[in-house]
C-alpha cells in the first residue's frame, strides 16, 4: 500500500523538478547542468581532474582542446566551497540572463565567449588551473555594475550597495584561506566587458567595440519571448544571508 502512494508522489516530484528546470534559461541551465554533471562523474571516478585543468602545454602542443573547455567545469569536490560557487553562478548568471540580457540570448552568449577567451589568455601567465570560480565572479561583477542601486546583506554582517560585492566576495576568499588571484582575474575580465560594453559607447568619441556575430544571433535569438518563461525577481539578488538584497527606496 505505501509503495502504491510513494510512486505517484515520487511522479509528482520528479515532473515538479522538470517543471522547474525547463523554467531556467538556456544558457544558465546548460552551463550549471555541465558544471554539475563534471563534478558529479569526478566523484564517480569517472574522470580525474587531471584530465580536465588547464594546461597551455597540453592544449597546444598534444591537442588537448577540450581543456579549454572543462577546466570552466569543474569547481573541486563536493563541499562548502563547490556548493558556495554553484549558487553564486546559478543565481546571478541566471538574473544577467534574465534581467539586462532578457530577449538577447546571442549576446549573452557572446559574453560568455568573449570573457571566456580573455580569461584564457591572462591564464597563460598566472598559475591556475581552474577558471570556473574566475568566471563567476566576471558574471557577479557584470550584474553590479548593471545594478548599482541594490543593496546587499551579506552573511548578515554587513550591508552595502552591489558595486561592492566582488569585493566583499574577495575579502571571503582571503579569510577563507584562498588566492585573490582567482577574484582579481574575474574582476578584471569583467570590468573589462562591461566597459567595453556599457561604458565606452556612452563616451565622446566612442563606439560598439563588442558585436555579436550574426551566427550567434541566428542560432540563439528567437523572434519572441517563451510565454512560459518565470524569472527570478532582481530585486532579491542574493536570495541567501549572505547575498540578499533589495533596491534602494523599495
């Protein structure tokens, strides 16, 4: 008898989850499910992390592309840390996705590519073997900066407004025992794209630096919105005590 009530709960359940996965936008859902599944077959022995990090020596000279690829995957093993990572990329990658880039899945896309390809190159000259977490942060960044009136409550200790927070997230890091490296590089690529992409069209004399490949627009734009389509609000930005926040005067 109880077996007979577990299944259609268990249904239930499951078609709940679906619902609520294909609510997530495409390129937050592909990305976080990508980094999700590397780390759950590193934890099966499935793989190693030696095939996965990045090595320009590996990648150049015995075509081991796909490093270029996976070493944005893989956050380490199961624990406070790779949870920590998961919610910040899954949280504000999807409010970028959402919010700024709503209806403009081609250049988000592009943003990805673009930090990407930048992120790969100034790790040609520091030492690290995984990007993921740098690339995080880029992404915290971006939303900050496109968010400047909201404030944040982080672990419930202090309270500022969102420009700050890759900083404060730095500082964790520091406590936590981790090299800045890895902020300052998400950092910089970040200011980097937003500039480029915010800042300098808006200046005398300046211009659109950063354009979307057709290709990509064909691919990824659709000419209207999902209806089905639920986004997270903005104004919650953290969602968690030591992300929350809300607009200034809201």
């Amino acid at each position: 008898m109880h077996g007979a009530e577990a299944e259609p709960s268990a249904k239930m359940a499951y078609q709940t989850f679906r619902q609520e996965y294909l609510q997530v936008p495409p390129v937050t859902r592909a990305y976080t499910t990508a980094c999700v599944l590397t780390t759950a077959a590193v934890q099966l022995e499935l793989i190693t992390p030696f095939q996965l990090y990045f090595n320009p020596e590996l990648i150049f000279k015995h075509f081991q592309v796909w490093r270029l690829i996976t070493n944005y995957l893989f956050f380490g093993p199961v624990g406070f840390n790779f949870l920590f990572n998961m919610i910040f990329l899954y949280r504000y990658c999807r409010m970028l996705e959402e919010g700024s880039f709503r209806g403009r899945t081609a250049d988000f896309v592009f943003m990805f590519l673009f930090g990407g390809l930048l992120m790969t190159i100034f790790g040609l000259f520091v030492n690290l073997v995984f990007l993921g977490q740098a690339f995080t942060i880029m992404l915290v960044y971006v939303w900050s900066r496109r968010n400047p009136y909201v404030r944040m409550n982080f672990f419930g200790l202090l309270i500022f407004q969102a420009p700050f927070l890759p900083w404060v997230l730095m500082g964790f890091s520091l406590l936590l025992g981790n090299s800045i490296i890895v902020d300052l590089l998400g950092i910089a690529v970040g200011h980097i794209y937003f500039f480029l992409e915010d800042v300098f069209p808006n200046q005398p004399g300046g211009g659109r630096l950063l354009r979307t490949p057709s290709v990509l627009k064909a691919i990824f734009d659709t000419p209207e919105d999902d209806p089905n389509y639920n986004p997270l609000p903005e104004e919650r930005p953290g969602g968690f005590a030591w992300g929350e926040g809300q607009r200034l005067g809201g």
